[in-house]
C-alpha cells in the first residue's frame, strides 16, 4: 500500500478543492476509522501457523496485485508517449524518412531533366535556323535533345516509384500507429481487470481481519501534539533545517508514534494545478533524525512515516528535518504540513486531531531576504463535536513560524479572506492531512502492512 501516496492525494485534494473541504464534504465524511482487538502487530505475533501462513498469502496476493496494476499502468503511459511522439519503431521511421526523401531527389531530378531538355531543344532550333551550321553541328544538337527526352522519360519513372514507395511507407506508419493504439486500449482492458484483482485481493485481507474477533475502533484526539518550525526561505537548489516536536499530551505512556510530513509547491492559483497529476512534492527531498536515531534517513513521500517509538507521558521528541530544494523548482511560495498518530500494545491506538503547519519562500539564488517574522501563540486542540467528518478552523500564523489547527466543526474559510491563497491551502490541506492519515492507518494495520 502506498502511504505517502495516500496522502500526498488527500493534501492535492485539499488544494485542488479547498472550499468543499473546509466544509466538511462529505467525500471525508466517511473516513475510516483503524480497527483492531489488540494491538495490529500483537494480533499478528498471536497468529497461529496456518492462520499466519494465510496471511502472508494473502498480503503476498495484494502486493502482486498492486504491482500488477502500477506496471500495466506504466507501460500504458511509455506506449501513449510512444504514440504522442512517432515513436513507431526504427524500421517503420527510418523508411518513411528515406522515402520522403527519395520523393524530394526524384523531383528535384525531374525539374532539372525538363530544364535541360527545353535547352537542348531551344539548341537544336537555333542551329536549324543558321545558315552556317554545319551538318555535324545539327546532328549533335539533334541527339543532345534525344538524350534529354530519354533523361525526363527517366526522371519521371523516379518520380513515380518514389511515390510509390512513399504511399506504401506511410501506409506502414499508420498501421503501426494503428496497432499501437489497439496495444494501448488492450492495456486499458487489462489494467481494469488488474484493478479488479486488487480490489478481491484487498478485500480479502480485509475479511481475513475481520474474521479474528471483535474491532475497537481507534478514537481521534490530541494525545499526540505536533510542532513544526522552520526558516523563512529556502533557495533553489539548496537544503534547510527544520524543526519538528512531538509531545505525548495524554495521562499514559504511548507505545509507538509516527509522525508524517508533506511538503507542497504552491502554485499561484487554482487554476495552476493538475488535478488529475498535482505532484506538489516532486521538487522537495526530506531527511530526517532524532537522538535514537542520529544518521539522516530519507523520508519516501510514497511510503515512510517517521517513526519515533514509545513516548512516555509528558515526553516528547525531536527530530530534525532537511529539505532540500530541486534546482529546477520555481521561484514561489511552499509549506510543509505533519501530523501524527500512536498505538499501544493493549489494542488501544489514535489518530492526533491536531496538525502542524509552516510556510516558506522558494527563492533564487542571491534572492535579499525578507526580515524574519514571529510565530503567533498556537491555540489549544479543540475535539470535534457534532459534525461526521472533521474540518480545519481558519487559524493560522505568519510565513516562517508554526502553526498547531485542531480539527474542529464548521466551514469557515481563512481570515485573511479568499484572495489570499496560502491561508486557504493551509487550512485546507491541513484538514486533509489529519484525514488521510486516519486512512493511512487503517492501510497500514488492517489490511497489507498489519
């Protein structure tokens, strides 16, 4: 299961939609809850042999499944490219370019033929009307004029079988393309059916799950605190360190928290943004380590979460993180988003419902820096009530400082008002954060990676 990918869906969503997601739509209405009856890795210690074996069938069954359907759909898109750019094989090119290029000289050698057979023959008439041509002049003109007709009479045979050939090179580019294209849609028809497996062999895990006992659902609350701190700006094609803090605020000790992290390259307006492929993240890279874990790992946006393990009550943890800037990124605005989630040997686990967010600028190398802003007091976590998915209040702090939202009721959007894009993305994304997180864990326990 891809969990950063997860995610990374959930944040573009909130981007790409920010107003129906500070709503409460009800696309997150529904967000699953994580399950289990004692603990995901405990439950699976206390499996017996075949029931383990079983297991491990079936996860292996997804993980084909799932691969299945990323290569088909990876070799769909090369053969669309293919298509997009002519690339038809090498035979099939080649020759349609030797053709083109054989009409081309065949024309160019018939234009030249009939150029010096209107010469031979203006020649030829010149000397028939001279007194004083000799009669071994007229007849070398004379066959000057029959070697340039047989020239024509030549050129124009080159002509036709240049055509020729072109007619039936081309012919060969569009019954490539055509069987291309009959490729692809034939991908398109696997590619469902693969999805189809994936979808039997997902709800298979499922079942075998629900068929180990009674579930506890795992609540959202704030036993997981998280803040996040970083500079101002970061310049293209260099690194920055920031500064993540995760406290366990609950009345017990919590046996293993994880936190994650998205960091996303705002575009200037809605409008920017691919909706289909976002891809916020391409241009960032995160690293990150904590005092147990001193060497920088790097943090796959499409599967890692940081993993911290127990936290005592009152504790706390600090990792620092390091993101680094792709030197092809574009100069703008950026913000980075975390929030975390803990479960507990005794089956109890949660998903915090409160996140972190802090802004910065992508600038230019040699860019001034703008003078540094004070982060503004973070508010206290507030549980949602009455409302059957949570959404993200208006707060938010200055670009640079850090900002703690908890996941409460209503539909406001930004303070700031609705021209300015970043409050909103924050809010937004925010909000979706903590939501693909709780589907995240229910990915990861219930189903492949339990």
């Amino acid at each position: 299961m891809k969990i950063r990918r997860i995610l990374a869906t959930a944040v573009a969503a909130a981007v790409t939609t920010p107003v129906v997601l500070l709503s409460a739509g009800p696309a997150f209405a529904d967000t699953p809850k994580p399950a289990t009856s004692k603990g995901a890795a405990a439950q699976q210690d206390d499996l017996d042999g075949p029931d383990f074996e079983e297991l491990e069938r079936l996860e292996a069954a997804y993980a084909a499944a799932e691969q299945k359907v990323e290569d088909l759909t990876e070799q769909r898109e090369r053969l669309k490219n293919d298509l997009r750019a002519g690339n038809l094989g090498k035979e099939v090119v080649d020759e349609l370019a030797a053709a083109e290029q054989a009409v081309a000289d065949a024309a160019e050698r018939k234009t030249a033929a009939d150029t010096a057979l209107t010469v031979a023959k203006d020649a030829l008439t010149a000397i028939e009307a001279d007194p004083a041509a000799t009669p071994e002049q007229k007849t070398a003109a004379a066959e000057a004029v029959t070697t340039a007709e047989t020239e024509v009479e030549e050129a124009a045979g080159a002509v036709t079988d240049a055509d020729e050939r072109l007619d039936k090179a081309k012919t060969a580019w569009d019954d490539a393309r055509v069987a291309l294209s009959t490729k692809i849609g034939l991908l398109a028809e696997d590619i469902k059916a693969a999805e189809q497996e994936l979808a039997a062999a997902e709800a298979a895990v499922d079942a075998f799950w629900e068929d180990k006992g009674d579930f506890e659902e795992c609540v959202e609350d704030g036993a997981v605190r998280s803040t996040l701190t970083g500079p101002k700006t970061i310049t293209i094609g260099s690194s920055a360190n920031f500064s993540l803090t995760v406290k366990n605020t609950s009345d017990r000790d919590l046996d293993s928290v994880r936190s994650y992290l998205f960091a996303a390259q705002l575009p200037e307006s809605w409008e920017d943004i691919d909706e289909e492929h976002p891809d916020l993240d391409r241009y960032f890279d995160i690293d990150w380590k904590t005092a147990a874990n001193p060497k920088w790992t790097e943090l796959d946006f499409q599967d890692d979460a940081i993993e911290l393990g127990a936290i005592g009550k009152g504790g706390k943890v600090d990792v620092t993180l390091r993101l680094t800037v792709d030197e092809d990124a574009p100069a703008g605005e950026g913000i980075a988003f975390t929030t975390g989630e803990y479960e507990n040997e005794d089956g109890s686990c949660g998903i915090s419902e409160q996140y972190a967010e802090v802004e910065f600028d992508i600038v230019e190398p040699g860019a001034e820096p703008e003078p540094e802003e004070t982060a503004s007091p973070s508010p206290s976590p507030s549980p949602s009530t009455s409302a059957p998915a949570p959404a993200a209040t208006s707060g938010h702090t200055p670009q640079g400082g850090s900002s703690h939202i908890p996941v409460a009721t209503g539909g406001e959007l930004a303070a700031t008002g609705p021209s300015d894009v970043l409050p909103q993305v924050a809010a937004a994304a925010g909000a979706a954060l903590v939501l693909g997180a709780g589907a995240v864990f229910v990915a990861r326990r219930r189903k492949v990676n339990a």
